[in-house]
C-alpha cells in the first residue's frame, strides 16, 4: 500500500513538472539616474551605473531553464553615445536575476527587458 501511495505521489509531482514548459515577463529598469553607481568591471569604463532585478517563476521549474533576454524598450539621449548592456546575472528552478548597466556619460531615460524561460 506504501508503494503505491510513494508512486501515486510521484508521478502527481512529474505531472505537475512536466506541464511547465515556458514563462515569460517583462523587467522595467527605469532610467539610469535611478542606478546606483557600482564599481567598473572594464578599466576602460568610468560612471558605472547598475540594478540588478529579481524575478520568482511562478510555479517554479523542475530543473533550471534556458533563459533568453532582450532590450525592448529603450529611451536615451539622443546627443550622447548609447552605452548598455542587459546582463543575465543568474537562473534557477526558482527564478532569475538580470541587470540594466550603462556607463560614461550616455543618459538612458528608459529601460526595460523581456525575458523568455524555456524548460530545459
């Protein structure tokens, strides 16, 4: 009788797992004026400004996903040089952390990243 509660429980949960196969959300940076000023990871970069978003999938994946990210909404100053990058910091079952970066005097008025998580 054990056993077959142990394997009913079992496959309830591969069940569960097995129907989550993609999420998707949207990160809204804001402008760079908001970032806090971080130290420089290229000595060729000076002004540093980084914020680091953390997102909870919900429900959570089985294992870790493959993550894809993506600028789709960016507003700056058209009179100074565009300096960016949306970084993926980190993924997990549970979730994952990205950051909106810029540097030098670009002005970024706008940021937001999509994100598309794929069980693997």
């Amino acid at each position: 009788m054990w056993a077959h509660l142990t394997g009913l429980v079992l496959i309830c949960a591969l069940s569960l797992c097995a129907a989550q196969r993609a999420q998707t959300g949207e990160i809204d940076c804001g402008s760079d004026s908001s970032r806090p000023k971080v130290p420089s990871d290229n000595p060729n970069r000076d002004n540093t400004r980084e914020i680091v978003k953390h997102v909870t999938f919900s429900p959570q994946f089985c294992r870790e996903p493959k993550v894809i990210l993506s600028v789709t909404t960016l507003d700056a100053e058209h009179t100074k040089n565009l300096r960016y990058e949306a970084r993926l910091k980190s993924v997990s079952p549970s979730g994952l952390s990205a950051s909106c970066y810029s540097w030098h005097d670009g002005t970024i008025y706008r940021m937001k990243l999509t994100w598309l998580a794929v069980e693997n």
